[in-house]
C-alpha cells in the first residue's frame, strides 16, 4: 500500500508541474500562476479538513505543549 501511496505522489508532482506550466501559458504571469495554484490548493485542503471533520485550527493546550 505504501508503494502505491509513493507512486500515486509521485504521478500527482508530474502532473501538478504540466498544469502549472500550461497556466503560466494562459495567465500570462508567474506570479499570478503560483497565486492560483496556491488557492486551489487551499481550497482543496479546507475541504478536504472540513470533509473528514478534522479542525481548522489548534487549541490553546495544544499550542503551549509544543517546544
């Protein structure tokens, strides 16, 4: 299962880095590129963490525990 995790990763970089190309072709800005691919990308996760109930944000005791 490992294996599958690490190759279906690694497919997803090789693919990310053609979309982000061909948006770069669209948009016109690189900038303007990597500000999209970030957003999607965080839209992405917030639903992904709202999906599986998990929370957007840590408490106060988790906080002071870390070093």
């Amino acid at each position: 299962m490992t294996f599958l995790i690490g190759l279906l990763a690694g497919v997803c970089i090789a693919c990310q880095s053609a979309i982000n190309a061909r948006l770069r072709l669209h948009l016109g800005f690189a900038f303007l590129t990597s500000f999209v691919s970030f957003v999607v990308g965080l839209i992405f996760l917030v639903g992904l963490s709202l999906g599986l109930g998990s929370p957007l944000w840590f408490d106060k005791a988790t906080l002071s525990a870390a070093p």
